[in-house]
C-alpha cells in the first residue's frame, strides 16, 4: 500500500481553495477494485470497534459533517463508512430544505436539536452549512449576512467542541463532467430514477457559483476545533476510503477506554 | 432447516401470559452455532434490501419496539438484526427514566416526537411501555390509571398504523436464571463491567411482580394492528434469529418498490 498522504493534503487552511484539489486525485493505491474494498471492509469493522468503545465510554461526542453538491456521494459515503457499525451508536441526519417551523427559528436551532450526545456519533448529511451556499448563490442574504452566518457557525462550533464534540467536516469534491454522468445514470437505471430532481439541474446551471461558495465557507470556517477536508470524489471507492481513514485515525487518537469498573463490584453477588 | 413454526406461535392473543412460552425455547434447528450464525447474516443482508426498497419508495414507515428485562438482550438484538443496514434509514431511539422538561409533558409525548418519517424504520430501545411497567410495580399509578394508559396506547398506535406505520412489538423473554447469569457476566467480565448498574438488582427482586405487569400490559395491548410478540430470549442467537425473521417477514408482506419514473425523464438532456 502506497503510504497514505497526511491529511494535512487535504484539510483546508486559510488561503487553499478547491481547484487546489483534484477531483479525480486517487490517494490510495491498493492494486484493484477488490483490494479497495476489501481494505474499506477492514476499516469499517474497525470503526465499530472504535464507536463501540465510544459508546462504553458514554462522555464524548463526534460529528461528521458532510457537503457537496448533488451526486457527490454523500448517501453513498454514509452506505459505506457505516456499513459495519450499529444504530446504537451511530445516527444520521438528514437536512432538507427547512419547513416553515424550522424557517420560525435561527438557522442553527434545527441543526443544535440533533446534535450528538454523549457516547454517539452523528453524521449531518448536509447541514447548517446550507444556510451559507443556496442563500448566496441565490442572493437572498448580503456578503455581509453571510459573513455573520460564518461567525455564528464557528462560535457554534466551538461550543460543541468546548463540551466534549469532535467535528470532523468533508466537503465531497466532484467534477461538473462527474456529476453529468451520474446524473445521467439515475436517468438511465430504472432502479435509481427515484433519486433524480430536476431541480439539481437549477443548481448545476450555476455551478461556478456554487464552488465560490464553498470556497468562501470553506475558507471563513476551517477551524482549528472543527476542521474542513476536501475529498476528493470522482471516484467512490477512493472517496470512502479516504473518509474512513480520516475517520478512524481521529477516533484512535481519542485513545478511548472503557470506563474503570467500580470496585465495589467484587463485593455484589447476584441473588 | 425445521420448518418455522408460524409467528402466531409467538403474538400474543387475549388470553396469553409469559408462562405459556418457554424462554428457552428453540425455534431454529440449523445445526450448530456457525449455520445460526450464517443464516443471521442471510437475514441481515437481505433486510438492508428490504429496507433500501422502504427508503426508496419514501412513503411507508415500520415502528420495530424492543421491551425485555434488564439483560434481555435489546441491544444485543439491535447489534445484530441490523449488522447489516445502513444508518441512513434505520433508526434507534433509547428510552431512559424521563427527564424533568419529559415529565412535564404526557407520557407519550417524547415517543411521539422520535417515530419513524415516510421511508424510515425505527426501533425502540425501551419505549412508551416502560410508563406501564415501573409505575405500576411500584404503586406509583392505580389500576384505573394503568387501564386508561393502555387504552392511550392503543389511540396512538392506532393513530400511527392509520397514517402508514407498520408496528412491530417484540417482549424479549429471559428466564431469571438466564438474567441472574448474565448479570454475573458483566461483573466478572472486566469490558461489561460498565454495563452493569446497581437498580438493574432492584428490578430483579420484584422479578414476579414485573412479569405480571407484562402479561397485563401484553393483554391489553396486542392488537390487530400492533401486535405484540413474545420473543424466547434466553439463546441469544435464536432470539436475533426469530426477531429477524419476523422484521423480514413482514417489511416482504408490504410488497415495497421503487418508485415509478416520471414519464418525462426520458426527454431530460444533462447540459
């Protein structure tokens, strides 16, 4: 296995921007597609090692953020990564286009309601990060409203990071070509038509908008507490692996344990 | 393999108690411990079908509720009935003793807000039952108090089946040797020594006053539409076995598909 890249490659820091990254960069150079998957296999039963031990423990938290435009993978990346864990532990939110209660609200209350808690891990398949890219694109908030909305996301952040949440955030980096073609395909397989919207065509017409965007949030939200990661996403199977690497090494650097057994439990016998 | 024995066996009828169910009871004759192993990986992979077919068609719920005395085997059962699903559209929400802002509400209140949406199957980890069992075994309640709970129960998962719910109920039913070894396990096993909690010997002392609340609660509230079965639970792997094999009877009996194809996709062109 060619050594793995730091991750460092692909965090994002103060003046990167995602034309730094390819796209189609392959990080991980296994032999075949059967090698890829059978090293993800490993690294899924690992992080149920590691969430189980999460879990034990029953103090800390981590979130898994996830962005990237239509098609980019991000069900696709929650099949995988998680195809080795158990609900016990592991949840997922969803974030739509925000109902009329939610619109009621702030743009982070629905987003804070789903937090994890202690011992879960929570994956956000898409997030408060909405709020700060179709708003834009759109023109319904100034440069200025996105800038606060940037503030208010970080300082969010840092209180989750500040009680016990380690964030992770991944933004799923894709081509235009890319994107055409899987596009493309849920047009073409019957058993994948369910997944097309026409409106992810509104959205790619305005593509180069969008990747501004992200470059803008990317740029004024890479924290130290709560990093972004470009990953690269042409390709699934490279894409998975890179985030369930990611993902394990900041959970084995947690150095979780089991909690330390009461001592008194010598002392109890079972009637 | 013996022929399955009908799930009737095992719902609850008017007249039913525990007593009527050995809890070691077996149910499979597969052979040996590695075919009910293989065979629970069969079911595991095929219920991920089922559930993707759920997910996909988007509009139909399933409610799986898990209820069992302390070491039943809850979480073992959701470990591994859904070793195989993706947390992208299974759930588990766990019901501990209610909180102050809980209580100051109804008691189905904080079930109501974690039911399954359109294309979800969540499972209940505890639920609005444990309201019929503590306070009853501990005169918190009258036996009025306690009938008029059950008749709001039968309401609302009335209220539940009617608008697209599939309710599935399972009572996980250990012998109290069963539970008096398996609560030994997590005192002598140093990584189940955080499992073990102090109330859970409290609960077993009053082991025959709480199975008479579950006859009671099992009496009163196994209906057509949400029936109860009583699962024997003392085998860990015939227990998951059974629970599977009844989920994945009755997410096949509810004959999902995908989606038809909007006729129109076939004149979309990606720019």
């Amino acid at each position: 296995m060619k050594k793995l890249p730091s991750f460092d490659a692909f965090r994002i820091g103060p003046k990167h921007t995602l034309s730094d990254i390819a796209p189609d960069q392959k990080t991980f150079d296994l032999g075949g597609k059967k090698e890829e998957r059978a090293h993800l296999e490993v690294l899924a039963l690992e992080l149920n090692d590691l969430q189980n031990l999460l879990y034990a423990e029953g103090q800390r938290k981590v979130l898994l953020v996830l962005q990237g435009m239509d098609t980019s993978g991000k069900d696709g990346t929650i099949r995988w990564v998680f195809s080795r864990t158990s609900p016990l532990g592991v949840h997922v939110a969803a974030f739509k286009a925000p109902s009329a209660k939610e619109k009621a609200h702030d743009f982070l209350w629905r987003c804070h309601a789903v937090t994890p808690g202690a011992g879960e891990l929570t994956v956000w398949n898409r997030s408060h990060y909405e709020d700060v890219l179709v708003p834009v694109v759109e023109g319904w908030i100034t440069k200025a409203e996105a800038r606060s909305r940037f503030e208010h996301i970080n300082n969010f952040e840092k209180l989750l990071s500040d009680t016990g949440t380690t964030i992770i955030k991944c933004m799923l980096h894709i081509s235009k070509d890319e994107q055409r073609r899987r596009l493309q395909d849920r047009l073409d397989d019957p058993s994948k038509n369910w997944k097309f919207a026409k409106e992810d065509l509104t959205a790619r017409a305005k593509w180069d908008v969008y990747q501004e965007a992200y470059d803008a949030l990317l740029n004024a939200t890479s924290t130290r507490y709560a990093p972004w990661y470009v990953i690269p996403a042409d390709n699934k199977r490279q894409r998975n692996l890179l985030i369930a690497q990611l993902l394990n090494t900041t959970l084995r650097t947690m150095d979780l344990q089991f909690p330390p057994a009461d001592p008194l439990l010598d002392q109890i016998t079972i009637p």
